[in-house]
C-alpha cells in the first residue's frame, strides 16, 4: 500500500475530494514524522507503537572489502503491532490458508 493509496481510501470511504484526502493523509503522516523526529513514542490504539531506539556504536564488516568498520550510533524507529493487529493479521492468514495447520 502506498500513500496514494491511502489517499484514495480516504476519499472513497469519508467522501472528502481528492485534495482534502490528500492534505488529511500528509497532516497525518507528518505529525507521526514531527512526533517520531522528537524522540517520542507514537501509540495508535489497535493498531501499534512506533518507537524511537537508541542504537550504540559497534563493529561491523564491509560486505564486498571483509575489512572490519565502526557503525556510528544512532537512532531507528521500530513497530510493535498491538495484540488486535497481530490477531487480524492471523485471522487474514487463516482464511487465506497462508497458515499450515499443525
């Protein structure tokens, strides 16, 4: 799914135009942005947690080189799905019969 096509659910499903979809999804998106940029945490209700970590300094290796390289510190963001997401993720499996049975 991409940001287009949350624009177009928008419009379909609440009836704003385009536009009004459009500016609702970036208002959206970009206060998520605003909030994840400060450090905080982004909890949605349902849905999951995004997460800022502090990752700390490590050696890593050059793929292509084998030759050994410091990674910088730095912050990431992380997604923790809320257990009714995990559960509807699961229920879609199911009914796809993505699941095995076991």
């Amino acid at each position: 799914m991409t940001k287009a096509d949350l624009v177009e659910l928008v419009y379909e499903r609440i009836g704003f135009s385009k536009k009004d979809a459009a500016a609702a999804v970036e208002l959206l998106l970009e206060s998520v942005k605003e909030r994840l940029e400060a450090g905080e945490t982004v909890k949605i209700v349902g849905f999951g947690n995004f997460v800022v970590r502090q990752k700390q300094a490590r050696k890593g290796r050059n793929p292509k080189t084998g030759e050994e390289v410091v990674i910088s510190p730095r912050r990431v963001v992380t997604f923790k799905p809320s257990q009714v997401l995990k559960a509807a993720v699961q229920e879609g499996a199911e009914q796809r019969g993505a699941v095995a049975e076991g």
